[in-house]
C-alpha cells in the first residue's frame, strides 16, 4: 500500500476549505478543477475538469476547492483580463485564491511555461486569448457584478462559456507569491495587454477604439 503524499515542507497553512483536497506526488493540494489523464492516472494542471467547470457555474462553487461560495467572490486573472473584463474560469473564496497566488509553481514563477509534453487526449483550447506563459502579474479581483454570457467558438476551440468579471469591489496585484508593486504591475500590464492591441489592429479601426476604451477604463485599476 503506497503512502500518502505528506504536505510540503514550507508552504503556508491551507485555508480551512483546501483542507479536504488530496495532495499530489510534490505535497501540493491538488484543486478541485484539475482533470486526471486518463493513462496515467496523475492530475494534470493545464487541464480543467469539464463537468466539475459545470457543476461550479451552475451550483456557484469554488473553483479551487470546490465548496460552495459565499457573499464574497474573487477571480485570479491575468493583466489581460483587467481591460477585457473576461474570464473562463469560475470565481473562487478570497482565502483560497490568495493561497493559490502564493503557493501554485506557475502563478509564483514568471519565467514558466505551460508544458505541451503528454497532452490530455481530446483536450480543446479554451474559447478566448489565452496566456501561453505566465504574464508575470496575477490579479485578484473581486466582484459582486460578474455575469455569465455565451461564446460562439472558433474553430478548433471548445464552445464554452465565459465570465464577464464586472466591476470590482477590490483590486489586489501579485508576482512570485507576494504583492506587486507599483513598477511590476505596469509592467506586467503593459506586455499583456500589447496582446489585445495587436488583436485589435488585426481587426480595423472600429475594433482598435473599442480596444483603446478598455485599455483607459482598465488603468483606473493599476496600484499607484
């Protein structure tokens, strides 16, 4: 009988509702979203569990732990999602979102990748623009105004649904497992958001207006 992986020396205390997850082979809490390869049978990461996605929306669980949500609702976005306001992945507890800022290997590391070794059989891109590294800066952003809207796939992405994160009730900004400051988070926000305006200037002048009307709105939320 194999042993039971023992939590990692070093981490922060789990908040109370992380308790009950199972810890992988390094003593990570494994979240409640991440999908097991169907070969291997380890948790895989990158990938997000589709009917666990659903049961979250629908029963308004978190997506880290998977206990239902209270008042108080945060998402863990990139700088990105600052301007556009969209998120794929459902809201989260503060307490666990603040731990996953803190504690999760490629939230903390701005040099990582996302691996593409041993991909998940039949796995999709996520609909939207998706960060194929870490941006540098997280953002927790709560919200109490944030909407479900349905998106039309392109080709060659899963049909999902998005989150519209609204306006938000607090803005916090981090970078290797600490709060950011002001110069990371410009900067950080600078090069993710040069995405959307290249997106943008693909698409016509109509498209590149729209683009520079969320940029401005999104600066309001830089820390100063």
């Amino acid at each position: 009988m194999s042993k039971k992986p023992a939590y990692r020396d070093g981490l922060p205390d789990r908040p109370a509702h992380m308790l009950a997850l199972p810890l992988d082979r390094r003593g990570y809490p494994i979240p409640k979203f991440v999908a097991y390869h169907p070969t291997t049978g380890e948790p895989d990461f990158r990938v997000v569990d589709a009917e666990f996605m659903a049961r979250a929306r629908f029963h308004k669980l978190c997506f880290l732990c998977g206990q239902p949500l209270g008042r108080h609702q945060f998402f863990v976005v990139g700088p990105m999602c600052i301007a556009n306001r969209i998120s794929a992945e459902p809201p989260t507890h503060g307490a666990c979102a603040r731990y996953a800022l803190e504690v999760c290997p490629f939230l903390t590391r701005p040099e990582a990748i996302r691996r593409e070794a041993n991909p998940m059989p039949g796995k999709k891109l996520p609909p939207g623009i998706m960060e194929r590294g870490n941006p540098g800066v997280s953002v927790l952003w709560e919200s109490r105004t944030w909407k479900r809207y349905d998106h039309r796939a392109v080709p060659g992405t899963v049909s999902s649904t998005l989150i519209d994160i609204g306006e938000p009730v607090t803005v916090e900004w981090f970078t290797k497992g600490r709060r950011a400051t002001p110069d990371e988070a410009r900067e950080g926000y600078e090069a993710s958001v040069a995405k959307l305006r290249h997106a943008a200037e693909q698409e016509g002048p109509d498209a590149v207006k729209h683009f520079e009307g969320l940029d401005a709105a999104a600066r309001r939320f830089l820390p100063q």
